[in-house]
C-alpha cells in the first residue's frame, strides 16, 4: 500500500479512530492479552520497504528509504502536538502521528545517501537504518 492512502485510512476509519482511543483511554486496566488482541486490529505500517501482491500471487518487495523516529516519554498530550507540530518543519517528514499510547510521537522520514540515492544493497539498507 503506498503512503497516501494509508494515511488516508488513518484519518478517515471511524472504527480505527475508535478503537485507538479506547485503548488510550484504557492502556492501564487492560491486560497485556487484551491490549495485543486489540492492537492486531490495527493497520501495521513496516516502513523501509513497498510490499506488492501480483495478481499472479508473487510478492515484491521495493526499497523505499522510509525511516521510523520514535519520539518517547512525553507526558502530555499538548506535547505531542508540539513534537508532530515541530517535525511538520523537516524537509524529510513525511507523516508523524502520536502513539496508541498517547506518550510518543512516530516520525515517518525519508532517507537517502549523501548524494541523494537510495542503498541498492541489503547490507548497505541494513547500515543505513542501524
């Protein structure tokens, strides 16, 4: 799924909205089983890497330079509105959204080499999100 929509989906799914404000809302009385059942039911984003089914059934993966920043250990909501608010400011942002937890804010950057390319390799796209 490319970002946009995804993005798209994140604002707009009413059930999704949902189901992340009660967990805020409840994270404390929860259960660890309960909180992992709830969470499956959430889009999982795996930044790095565009993921493309065929209709054939074949699976290709695209590297994509996408970097994950967690900001942690804010304690208010107003600060994560400033971190997201903050982060709006880089060239590279391109989405931050705060944390089912409410006390972090997810960063999605865009990466690249000095030169401004992409590392074609497996090793070098490991190196570059150590």
């Amino acid at each position: 799924m490319e970002l946009e929509p995804l993005i798209a989906q994140f604002k707009t799914d009413e059930k999704k909205r949902s189901l992340v404000e009660t967990l805020r809302a409840e994270r404390l009385q929860l259960p660890p089983a309960s909180i992992h059942t709830l969470l499956k039911r959430l889009p999982l984003v795996c930044p790095g890497k565009a993921v493309r089914r065929h209709r054939d059934g074949r699976t290709t993966a695209v590297y994509n330079g996408v970097v994950l920043l967690e900001i942690e250990g804010l304690s208010e909501e107003a600060d994560t509105k400033d971190v997201k608010q903050r982060v709006k400011g880089w060239p590279t942002t391109l989405a931050a959204f705060t944390g089912v937890d409410g006390q972090r804010v997810l960063v999605l950057v865009a990466g690249t080499l000095e030169d401004g390319t992409l590392p074609t390799d497996d090793e070098q796209q490991l190196l570059f999100h150590d």
